[in-house]
C-alpha cells in the first residue's frame, strides 16, 4: 500500500471527482486530532454540515438564513473611524470572507476571498420627526432581517448606519447564519469597539489562531476518519430505540411568543438543584422532561439543547457558525423522585455534552428526523459591550430569530424551541414554533409544567414522580 506522503503526491494526477476519493482514503488512514487545527495552504475547504443544509435550504427559502440585530449609539460617532473598523473586522475573520462554489462534480467548497468587501449603507433621518425617525429605525431593521444574503456569491453580511442626529445613530448588522452564530456578536463587537478606539492596524487586530475555515476542514476530515466513524456509531446506538419525532402534516410555518417563568416556583426548584449540584441549565431540563414524559406518556425523552460547539479554547475568539444542537436522553423510568432525575440529568447532560463534536445533521442525517421535537436552551453568551470612547451603546430590539430552522434538521418534525435567558433576578426569553404542530397555549402549558414540576419538586423533593 501507498504510504500517506505518496497518496498525497498524486492527487494532482486524478480526476476531480477521484481526488476527493482519494483525499476521503488519505484523511481515514491519518490520525486526525481531535480538535482543530490550523490547516495547511489556503485552498477551498468542504463546507461544515450545518453549512450545507442552510445552503440547500436558503435555495427554497430566501433569507431563511439571515440574521440580524441593531444598536443605537449615542455620541460624536466618527462614521470614517467606523467604517475603518467594520472592514477591519472582515479583513481579521476568514468566515466574514468566505463564499461556496460548487465544483464540476457538484461538491460545494468555501472559498476565502483575500480582500474584505463592506457592504454599508447610509441614510439621514434628521429631517424627520422623532415619531417618523422611530417609524422608519424600526422598517429599516425590519428590512435588514429580511435582507437575502447569499453564501454563493459571498455576501454574508451587510450593514446600515442610520443618522437621527450629530449625536445619534444607529447601526444595523446583518449577517448569514452560516458564518454568523450567537457567540460570534460578542467576538464581532469586541473586535469593532478596538479597532474604532485604536485604528485597524493595532495590534489586537491579528488575526485569531484558528479561522472558521479551519474548523470545516478538520470536521469534514475526522468525521472521515476511524474515530470520527466511531463516534457516529457509538452514538447512533445510544439513539436506536427512541423513535423519530412526527412531522406536522401541514409543513412548517414559523410563530413565536414571550415567555416568562414564574419566580416563585423557579426559584425554589432552582434552589433544590443547586444543593444536588445542578445548574439552573439542569433543573429546568429535569422539569421539562417530566412535562414531556407526562405529554408523551414515555419513560424516557430526547430533547435537543444548542451548545456554541466552541470545544476548543482557541475557537472561542474566531467569528463563525460553530453552533451545534445537543441530543440529551433523559431517563425517567422507575419514577425517580426529583432529586434522583436531577443526578440523572447532570450525568446525562455531561455525557451529551462531551459528544458536541459530532454534527447532528451528521448524526440524523439519513432522511428521518431527530427523536426530538422541543429544543431547549438557558442562554450564556457573554456579554460584551461595545466599548466606544464617548459614546454610549444600547441594544434595540429586532425581529425574532429563526431557531428552529437553524436547529433542527428538519423543521417539519419540531414543536418548540424554547430560548430562556437569566438576567437581572428573571428567567425569559422567546419561544419559537411551529403552528402545524401547536397553538401558543400549547407551548405556554410547557412553561406552566415546568413551574408545576419545580413547585411540586420544592415541596417534596423525595416524593416518586408520576410520568
């Protein structure tokens, strides 16, 4: 057999579609690390598989994959040091610069384009009335939520700096969610406000140890490889009895609602969880289970939970889409008292979260859906001001996101994606679902049963649960 140094020398020599045989054979044979690694030369690289879904999807759905969120800073704003630092910030992130061919044999590829392309737009709104400001601020973001970014042709991102006065503007960013996740605003915004305060060429502004890019190339090689191989059968076989999630006759149609958890109850759950050395994640995922084990009369649930999928230290300073959805099995057979579901739980969420390498349109991927349809998440981004010298930064609300589509393989088969996040002293957030598969009384009898499970719980925490 051909060693590895070989194998590799002749790819040039092959055909297209049997060089990347040949590379699939070459990656299986090398050991692959097990996390990312910066990759060698700058050519295309296979798209991640959540990449390539959102890029099959968007082909139906225009805009399905766009994001965005607006802020309004008040201060002298110098629009040309604001500029410098938005192309600054494309110019350090590879994932802001990356579009998707499709080679001859019909494999997608990103490329990483060398320059940065801002795409900014301008509009003065001081002539307006405050009232007709506000008015046309708020169709602006609107639009900007709706704007049909393309991965193909590279624009991944756009933005909109809207004048109200010499003193207040606001900016508006929207972004592909193939390169764009949850995290990423936080990295995007820390990059902005340095490179507003100290120009693009300072020396924060190198670029971070491992790019977007390099996280594709090394998924696509170690799922190719033995343990990636391995990994995938291990966990498809913890799945093997839980039956897949139905799919709402009619399709899928977005809706969503505010939710609110009620402090009382929560509060005393929460507390229970804390002396049995759970984290609030935990305890609300315990009382969720017990609420969808009673609904769907089983002994046992699957609920999927997104995790930022940033298992390496060096990608947590890199601007991508590294979001990954977790499957948590949760066993309630035998009616544990709470306590005893809660040790369940954190060895459960433990064990889930240790596997977030594997993609779950990886995991899932032969054409049936997920064994779950209620996605669950406590949201701890961190928190990152935009730190503007003199001016002062708040955040304006926008159109809701689009979770379930960007979650759940096939959006057919989810009922909810519930998104929680705990501030000041409160726990609330959105809930997005599909109206084929519930009204919102329906997503609210969820929150309601967790509130009744925890209040229970609090009460008598040694007491069987009834599933």
């Amino acid at each position: 057999m051909a060693d590895p140094a070989g194998l590799e020398g002749a790819l040039a020599a092959l055909p297209e579609a049997k060089r990347e045989l040949a590379r699939l054979m070459l990656a299986a044979r090398q050991p692959v690390p097990a996390h990312p690694a910066p990759r060698s030369g700058a050519g295309p690289v296979p798209p991640t598989a959540l990449q390539s879904r959102l890029w099959r999807r968007e082909h139906t759905h225009p805009a399905v994959a766009t994001g965005s969120h607006a802020l309004r800073l008040t201060g002298p704003l110098d629009p040309r040091r604001l500029t410098g630092a938005l192309t600054g910030v494309l110019r350090r992130h590879e994932a802001l610069r990356t579009r998707l061919t499709v080679s001859t044999t019909g494999q997608p590829r990103l490329h990483v384009d060398g320059e940065p392309v801002l795409r900014l737009t301008r509009a003065d709104l001081s002539g307006f009335t405050p009232q007709a400001a506000a008015e046309r601020v708020a169709l602006q973001i609107t639009e900007s939520a709706s704007t049909g970014l393309d991965l193909e042709s590279g624009r991944t991102s756009a933005f909109r700096l809207l004048r109200l006065a010499p003193d207040e503007h606001v900016l508006i960013l929207a972004s592909h969610l193939a390169v764009f996740d949850g995290w990423s605003s936080g990295v995007f915004l820390a990059d902005l406000a340095a490179g507003y305060r100290e120009g693009e060429g300072a020396a924060g502004s190198a670029p971070p140890e491992l790019q977007f890019p390099d996280y594709a190339d090394w998924q696509h090689r170690w799922l190719a490889g033995p343990d990636g191989s391995a990994e995938l059968a291990r966990r498809r076989a913890v799945f093997a009895a839980d039956p897949p999630a139905p799919r709402a006759p009619g399709g899928f149609e977005r809706g969503h609602l505010p939710v609110r958890l009620a402090r009382g109850p929560v509060d005393a759950g929460l507390e229970l969880g804390a002396a049995e050395g759970a984290t609030p994640f935990m305890t609300l995922l315990a009382a969720l289970a017990v609420v969808l084990a009673r609904r769907e009369g089983r002994t046992s649930v699957v609920i999927g939970t997104p995790a930022a999928g940033r298992f390496a230290g060096p990608l947590e300073g890199a601007v991508g889409q590294f979001t990954t959805v977790v499957p948590i099995r949760l066993d309630l057979a035998g009616g544990p008292a709470f306590r005893e579901l809660l040790h369940r739980t954190r060895a459960a969420v433990a064990e889930a979260l240790a596997h977030q390498r594997l993609p779950v349109d990886v995991l899932f991927g032969d054409g049936t859906p997920p064994p779950y349809n209620v996605l669950f998440a406590l949201h701890n981004y961190p928190s990152v001001p935009l730190d503007l010298p003199g001016i002062e930064v708040g955040q304006l609300p926008g159109p809701p996101a689009r979770h379930l589509e960007l979650y759940s393989p096939d959006p057919a088969a989810a009922l909810a994606c519930i998104g929680l996040v705990e501030r000041d002293g409160e726990i609330g957030g959105t809930a997005e679902y599909n109206r084929h598969a519930a009204t919102p009384e329906d997503v609210r009898g969820l929150l309601t049963g967790i509130e009744d499970v925890l209040d229970r719980a609090a009460a008598a925490p040694a007491s069987p649960l009834t599933t």
